[in-house]
C-alpha cells in the first residue's frame, strides 16, 4: 500500500487538504414576535480532513446540531462558505442529492430513524432507491450490512427493526449511510440512546470504518469521554462559537478555555471537584457583549481575571472567530494573557 512518505509533494498536499472546510458561517432565525434574530451559529471556521474524526462538542442548545445540518445542506447558512473537496456547496436541487450521497447523517437514536413497518433491507436499500443504483442492490444492502458488523447480512434482511436489539439497529442506520459509499459521515450523538456495554462496540465500529475506508467523520455530541475515545481533534462549541479547538490530546490533557475545563470536571474520573456553571446558556438572540462565557465563566466569578488585569475585556470586548487551520486555538482574554 503506498504510504505518505512515498507520494509526491502535489499529492501529499493534496491528501492533507480538507475535504470539507466551513468559512465564517453564519445562521440566524427570525426571533419571536418582533424579538431579534436568533443567532444559532455566529461565526464558525470548522475543517475536516479526509480520514480524520473531528468531535464537535457543547452542551444542549448552543447550535452544535444545526452547525452540523448545515454541514449536510439540510440549512442553508445565512452567511458564509461551505466546499467540500474543493468545490462551493450548491444549493440546486440536482447538486445537493449529489452532495448528500457523498455526506451521510447518522442519527442518535436508530428506533426514530427507522421505519417500523420497514424489514432491514429495505431499510439499507432506501438510499440506493433515491439514488437511482444501476447495479446489484442484494449485493450492495449486504456488503453494508457486513461492514457494519451484522454477520451473515442474509440473516438480517427480512427482520423488521423490533426484532433487533439497540445495538444492532444503529448497526442498520450506519449500513444505511455506508451503502452509498460516502466519503464523510456525520453523526449526531451517535451512541447516546445505547447501554454503556455496546456503546463501546459502535465507537469500535466507527473506527474500524476510518481505518478500512479512509473515512472521515463529524461526530456530534455533549460527551468529552466520548470525544476521547474516538477523535482525532476536537471542537468545543459555546452559544454559536467555536471556543476551543485542537487535537483531542492537547485539548482534554490541558484545556485552557473555562468552558471545557467545567465540562471535562464533570467526568467520572476527573481529578477534584467539579465546576458547576451558574444559570443557563444565553438565549441566541441575545448574545452578550465581550466573551459570551463571561456571565457564567468561573474564572471571572473567583477574582483570577480581575487580577490577571483581563476581567474588563471579558465583559466588554468580543473575541475573534477562530480560525480552522490547525494547532491548539482557544477563543479567551484569560486565556491569551497565560500563554
């Protein structure tokens, strides 16, 4: 198999350019009865490399899932860019079922995402329908099934989704994104509604697709222990911003912005107490001036940016869109006067 170290300078670049590159994006909504715009994602620069799992990473509600829409070309961007391998995203209608046989969604919970009254092939074959394959569908339903762990597929043809147990269902959606070959995937709290014994075997699962496919993947999810098992960098999303970013190592080793060290405290096996955050997240529509952490950052609340001489800035002056090159990135005036 040719190796890195054997290509020529063109396409060792080329192998290392993103496959899908996000610029600047912005979304808003019409905010409700005569409120402002909700600003779900205020500035995002976010790249995917091709074999490269990135974790995207939040609590509930700070626009995380409709980044990742977006990404799909199921949300238009109000402004902003979206390429994939190179090219713009088109919004025509014949561009964007090109698009999506190449980018597949994987959802969190598998008994929603699968018709009951479908059996398991049908399930897999939907995708190749839509896409109107001219080739073996029996063969390409099985190969899915087979990459995605359910052996000998044959078995699983004619069973119908409540025959089948968590574990095995999310095994159906995943054959249901690999039957159109995609080059990226993006999955959305992928283990979330499974038991803790298979969670691990889906992770596994996800992996061993990277490394036989070369496929890339987004995976969407609240769970930093998650994101350490299965990323390669990861992106730690606050009220419509990127705040931090970086390989996952560098990251959940050594986080620098107050947002990720509260949510990797929390872990079962992190060291001291955990950080607990004062009030809910901002509404969208009403973003706060300065760091839009600042009105629950524990860093401001103990006095430490008062006397690192930054607790003004917090307050008042608004950080920078991070950008999507690479390298650790954190998006924090307390942060930037430790470094």
């Amino acid at each position: 198999m040719t190796t890195e170290t054997t290509l020529e300078p063109a396409a060792r670049a080329a192998a290392s350019a993103p496959l899908l590159t996000a610029s600047d994006l912005h979304i808003t909504f019409p905010g409700r009865r005569g409120a402002d715009p909700a600003r779900a994602v205020d500035g995002v620069d976010l790249d995917i490399r091709r074999g490269e799992i990135v974790a995207l990473v939040g609590e509930s509600g700070c626009g995380k899932t409709t980044l990742a829409r977006s990404l799909l070309g199921l949300v238009a961007p109000t402004s902003g860019r979206i390429a994939f391998d190179g090219e713009p995203l088109s919004y025509r209608s014949r561009a964007l079922k090109a698009y999506r046989k190449r980018v597949q969604l994987v959802l969190q919970d598998p008994s929603g995402s699968l018709n009951p009254r479908h059996t398991v092939y049908e399930a897999v074959a939907e995708g190749l329908r839509i896409h109107g394959y001219g080739g073996d569908e029996r063969a390409a339903v099985g190969e899915a099934l087979s990459r995605a762990g359910l052996r000998p597929p044959e078995r699983f043809f004619l069973r119908y989704p409540h025959e089948l147990s968590g574990g095995q269902r999310q095994r159906v959606v995943i054959a249901g994104a690999l039957v159109l070959e995609p080059e990226l995937i993006v999955a959305d709290e992928p283990v979330a509604s499974l038991d803790a014994s298979v969670r691990g075997e889906i992770l596994a699962l996800l992996l061993r697709l990277r490394e036989e496919l070369g496929l890339s993947a987004l995976v969407v999810t609240h769970d930093l222990g998650l994101a350490w098992n299965i990323a390669d960098r990861v992106a730690v999303m606050y009220l419509g911003r990127i705040v931090e970013t970086g390989a996952v190592e560098d990251v959940l080793t050594a986080p620098q912005h107050p947002y990720t060290q509260a949510l990797l405290s929390v872990l079962p096996e992190a060291p001291g107490e955990p950080v607990v955050l004062t009030g809910e997240p901002p509404d969208p529509s009403r973003v706060p001036s300065g760091c839009r952490f600042h009105a629950r950052c524990q860093i401001l609340a103990s006095g430490e940016a008062e006397r690192a001489g930054v607790a003004r800035d917090c307050r008042t002056t608004d950080l920078p869109v991070l950008s999507g090159a690479g390298g650790t990135q954190v998006a924090c005036h307390w942060a930037a006067v430790r470094s």
